[in-house]
C-alpha cells in the first residue's frame, strides 16, 4: 500500500475513534441490520425447507414416472407401460433413499348420505408408511396393513362430510381402463389427520393389490417416484431414474414440473430473501450516510489542511470510504457471530405452535428449524459492503470537494 | 533566479455593497534564496497574496510565475502536486491534523510524498528536535499549547526541505525565546539549503531578519526596502 493509502487509512481509523458514541451506535446499528437480515432470512428459509420437505414426502417424492399422457388425463387409461413387479425391482436395485409406485386415479366415494369426488390411492403401505401424510399417531382406527388389505383409509374431514367414520361402509366408484364404471364397496378402518386440511379432504388409501383389483389393472400402476438426500439436489436422483426407464415410453418429471406451487417456492425465497436484505440496508443506509456526512462536516478544516499541503481529492475520497467501510465490516463481523449464535442457539427448532394454525394452512410445521444457508450469508454480506460503498461515495465526493482556503478559515 | 515571480495580481472580495480590494495590482519579483517579510497591518493582503503564491486560491487577474512556471492557469490536481513538493505553508491558525501526533503531523508530507517511514521518522524527529520540541513527538495537538502547536506547524512546513517556504505570521503565538530560536532556524535553513522564505508578520523582530522588507496597505504594496539582515 502507497503511502498516501496508508496514511489515509490510518486517519480513517482514527477518526473512528473520535466519536466513539457516534461510532457505538452506528455499529449496533449495522450489526442489528446484519442479523436481522441474515438470521430472520435462516428462520424464514427454515419455514420455507419445512414446507417443501413436508409436501414432498407427502406425494410427489422428487422425481416421478408417469405414462406420457398421465398429467393432461391423470387417468388409470394412462397406465406405466411396465409391469409393476418389474418397477418394484428396477428401483430397488438403485438404492435411493426411498422410492414408490402406486396407484392414483380420480373416484368418487359416497355414504348413505353424501357423495364426493376424491383421489384415490393404492400404495403399498410398508413403503409408504415413511412419508406418508397421514399422521399415523393421531389415526383413528388402523392404517392399512399391506398391498391386499380390504379396508379403506379416509381423512378426518371427508369423514365429517360424509358423516361416516370408522367401521362403517363406503362405495367407491371410478373407471377402468375400457371406461366401464367401475365400483365397490369398502369399509372405513382408519380415519387420519394430515397436516394439511386439504389432504384429508381429497386422498383416500386403499391397497394397492385391492386397486389393481378392483379397477382391473393386473400388475400395473400409475406413478413411480423416487426420493433423494435433498430436495434441493434432486438432478442426481433424476439422472438415475431416467437411466432406469430408458427405453421405455414414459415421462420423468422433478418435483418442481409436477408441483409448480411448491416449485415456485425456493425462487420465491430467493428473492424475498433478496428484497429483505435490500429493504434493511436502505433503513441503515440512511444512518450510515448521515454519520458520514456527519463526520466529514466536522472535519472540514483538517480536510482543507491536508488538501493545502498537497493531498489529492482521490487520498481524501478513499479516507472516507475506508472509513464506511471500516464500519460496515465491523459491524457485519458483530451481526454475523450474533446470526450464528441465534441461529445456534436454536438449532433444534422452537415451537412455533401458537402461532402454527395460520402457518399450517401454507403447509409449514409447528416447529421451526432456522437454515442458514452459505448463500444467504454471502448475499447479505455482498449487499451490505457493495452497496454501502456507494452510499459513502457522495459523502467522499463532497469532502474531497472542499476547497482548501474556505476550509482552513471556517471558525469551528 | 526568480523564484516568485507576480505581475498585475487583483483579487476583489464582495460583501453585499462593498467591495474590498485584497490585492490591488500588486506585481513583485522574489529571488530564489530570498528572506523576505511582508508586513501591513490587519487586512493589508498579507494572506491574500500568500495563498495565491501557493496556488491555494487564485486571483481575479495577473500572472503568478514559481520558479520560472506560470500557476495560476493550473489544474487543482498540479496545484496540489506542487504544493506538495515545492512549497512548505505555516498557516496563519495552526491546522494540525487532530488526530494525528505532532511525530505524524510532521510526517503528513513525507508520507504523502512517498518518503520510507523509518526516513519519515528520523527526519522529523530531527526538526522536532530543532524547534524545541523534543520529547513532544507522541503529543496530540489538543495536548499541546498555542505556541508548541505553532512549532508543529512549522516544522511539518520546512521537514521535507522545499525550495519555498510560506509563512503566515509563524511566530504570532511564540514568545521571544521562542520565536528568536524559530527565526534562527529559517535562516540557518536560508543560509544552507538556499530556502526562498516568504513570510508574512507583525512581528518587529521578524522583520529584523529579514533581507527584503515589503510593505502592505490595502492591497498594494507601498514599501519595498532591501536591508542588512541583522
Ligand atoms: N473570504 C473572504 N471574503 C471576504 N473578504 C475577505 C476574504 N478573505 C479576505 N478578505 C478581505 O480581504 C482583505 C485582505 O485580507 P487578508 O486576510 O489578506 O489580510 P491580512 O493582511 O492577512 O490580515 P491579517 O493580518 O489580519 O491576517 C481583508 O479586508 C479581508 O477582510
Ligand atoms: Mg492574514
């Protein structure tokens, strides 16, 4: 470093040492900006993590295989052209860390008093039993207890508007793949709560044995979905699925083409997290600009000094800047060590339960795990120091302005 | 040589109606080497015509010439270079830098020039010494007295040794003693080093001193007397 870089720095530092109170807030502010920016942005990606996990596990998996025509006519006409034994051994032979096929058509159930239109699901209820919805320790009655079981399972809602519940008899009706009607009569043995008032109005789960049966699909299905390490890596997973089913006419989809509110999420995130940051500096900017100008008013005389001995604007310029930024990089290493330590500090999650009756209806857990992710660490940090060095620009620019003579004969 | 030279210099300042003329054609010629005083009484100009010497302020017309180079067409970039290098201010307040010790308000310059730090160092310690102020070096300005203070001043002017020396009543603040070491200190550095001083001064001693004595009064100069320095 030259040494008029070097002394410009040195009376940067020092000057922050003049106003130690001004400096003292300033610091607090800007370390209270950075958490704020970086630890509600963990708690809010945690939020966001939670309700993609939880709709992913639920039905869509990560990748999914349908026939090509399965997603305009989601109908059981659109059948996997693979037999499902030779599915079942193809997926598990690739070992993902979880996988599936089932059945899943539209159907419309009634009781004796009232009639609805559903999803039906076969599954396999030993594989699914891992990210299924239903929430097995608040069931009423018994989930399913293998691919042939008899008995249907149904939410807790469709239950209350069919005013039916368990042990009692349902009729289950929907098509086969002529387009004959197709019907039968099932009786109630489980009645569950899913996070999701949604869902336990639309799936009913039966056997997926019982499904083939019944709609007359020997050893066949309409999706198989595999389930990855992270949700948010799922190009590996997609590969290997699509190795599996070469050759074969069917499409393969990621969570994100089939579930396009859920997709939607993490851009989402993105640019929240984005405009949150923003929406923080300008509140600090405000402060930051001030104390600048602030500071550099003070200073007109010496400013006028060193420019009547020879100083440069330029060596002016950057004293001021260096300045700004001296305290944004202190305040950051303050906001960021609290980040950490709160987000620390609640790494197992907090119950966020009271609040959670609002929170459930988007999908999101009653228990909150921050995430604080490298990105949004850095992106807080970027903006921060790339744009408080053009806030402190104007204040730099005006002092480097000065001119000597006035300078030197203001009374201070 | 001609080391200052200004020719036809008017500088009119307007405060509502009035107009104050703080140089009224004033046209001079310094040799290099030169001890002069200027000397007029309170808003005689003294401070006008140094600081457009400097190329700290320009006039409204004429021509100011440093060592043969005209000035007062250059950019303030040019003007801040040759200010650096050539020309060493004491400044009529004292304008120390706060919140730098007296030890650094001296190596200002030098730093700024480019100077090593251990030279830095030494050779302010030096002149330090020179104005009587040993020991001091690691004082801040607001732990210092007036005339102390002045002392910084003129040792951060004359450390880097520049060809031209402007002082704007260096010794207002000294005592006797004081003030008489600071004197010797100019010519010894007039005398060696061929220092061309400008010195602007109430200051009958100073005057003394002075090879070329220039009178002031309301922007011209009415006096111009060559004497025997004492
Ligand atoms: N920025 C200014 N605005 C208006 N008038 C000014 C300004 N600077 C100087 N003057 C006027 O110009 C005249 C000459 O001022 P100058 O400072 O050169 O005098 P001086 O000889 O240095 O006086 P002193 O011995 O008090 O320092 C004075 O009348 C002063 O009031
Ligand atoms: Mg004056």
């Amino acid at each position: 470093m030259s040494g008029v870089l070097r002394i410009s720095s040195a009376l940067a530092w020092r000057n922050l040492w003049r106003n130690r109170r001004r400096t003292a807030i300033m610091l607090a502010a800007i370390s209270v900006g950075a958490w704020a920016m970086i630890f509600l942005t963990a708690l809010t990606q945690g939020m966001v993590n939670e309700m993609i996990r939880d709709g992913l596990s639920v039905l869509p998996g990560h990748v999914q295989v349908h026939h090509p025509d399965y997603r305009d006519d989601p109908s059981i006409a659109n059948l996997i052209p693979v037999a499902d034994g030779e599915l079942e051994d193809r997926f598990d032979a690739a070992g993902f860390q979880d996988w599936s096929t089932r059945i899943r058509v539209p159907a419309v159930i009634s009781s004796e008093r009232e009639t609805r239109g559903v999803t039906l699901l076969g599954i396999d209820p030993a594989r699914e039993r891992n990210f299924t919805f239903v929430d097995l320790e608040t069931l009423d009655g018994r989930f399913l207890d293998g691919t042939e079981d008899r008995g249907i399972v149904i939410g807790r809602k469709l239950a209350d508007t069919l005013e039916t519940r368990t042990g009692k008899r349902v009729v289950v009706m929907s098509q086969d793949p002529d387009n004959e009607l197709a019907d039968r009569g099932f009786r109630v043995i489980g009645v569950y709560r899913a996070n999701l008032p949604s869902y336990e109005e639309q799936f009913v789960l039966i056997g997926k044995r019982t499904a083939q049966q019944f709609l007359n699909v020997d050893d066949r299905v309409t999706e198989a979905i595999a389930i990855g390490d992270d949700f948010r890596e799922v190009e590996p997973v997609l590969q290997e699925v699509r190795a599996l089913m070469h050759g074969d006419p069917v499409t393969v989809n990621a969570w994100w083409d089939l579930d396009t509110y859920l997709g939607a999420m993490l851009p989402m995130m993105d640019g929240f997290v984005l405009v949150w940051v923003i929406v923080i500096f300008l509140a600090l900017s405000f402060g930051l600009v001030n104390t600048l100008v602030m500071s550099v008013f003070e200073r007109v005389r010496e400013i006028g000094v060193m420019l009547a001995l020879g100083m440069r604007p330029s060596a002016i310029r950057w004293q001021i800047v260096v300045e700004s930024m001296l305290l944004l990089v202190f305040g950051l290493v303050i906001g960021n060590t609290l980040s950490f330590a709160s987000t620390y500090a609640i790494r197992d999650g907090i119950d966020v339960s009271i609040v959670a009756e609002g929170m459930e209806m988007m999908g999101a857990s009653a228990r909150l795990v921050p995430d604080l992710t490298v990105d949004n660490v850095v992106l807080a940090n970027v903006v921060v120091l790339v744009l408080g060095f053009f806030a402190s620009l104007s204040p730099a620019w005006r002092a480097s302005r000065y001119d000597p003579i006035e300078a030197i004969t203001t009374v201070q | 040589m001609t080391a200052v030279r200004c020719v036809d210099l008017s500088k009119t300042y307007r405060q509502g109606d009035q107009e104050i003329r703080a140089l009224d054609h004033v046209s001079i010629d310094i040799d290099a080497g030169d001890f002069v005083c200027l000397s007029a009484p309170s808003g005689g100009g003294k401070t006008t015509l140094l600081n457009a010497i400097g190329g700290l302020d320009r006039p409204d017309s004429g021509e100011i010439y440093i060592a043969g180079e005209r000035i007062d067409t250059l950019s303030k970039a040019e003007l801040a270079e040759l200010r650096l290098h050539r020309i060493g201010f004491v400044f009529q307040a004292y304008n120390l830098i706060p919140v730098l010790t007296a030890r650094e308000n001296v190596e200002f310059v030098m730093q700024v020039q480019g100077v090593g730090p251990a030279e830095r160092r030494r050779q302010a310690e030096q002149i330090l010494e020179e104005v009587g102020l040993e020991g001091m070096g690691e004082r801040r300005p607001a732990e210092m007295s007036g005339g102390q203070q002045q002392r910084v001043a003129v040792a951060r002017a004359i450390v880097s040794k520049p060809a031209l020396v402007l002082a704007d009543e260096p010794t207002a603040n000294l005592d006797s003693t004081t003030s008489d070491e600071l004197i010797d200190l100019f010519t010894r550095l007039n005398r060696h080093h061929g220092t061309t001083f400008i010195i602007a001064t109430h200051d009958r001693r100073v005057m003394g001193y002075a090879r070329r004595l220039v009178k002031m009064l309301d922007g011209r100069i009415v006096d111009d007397i060559r004497q025997h320095a004492a």
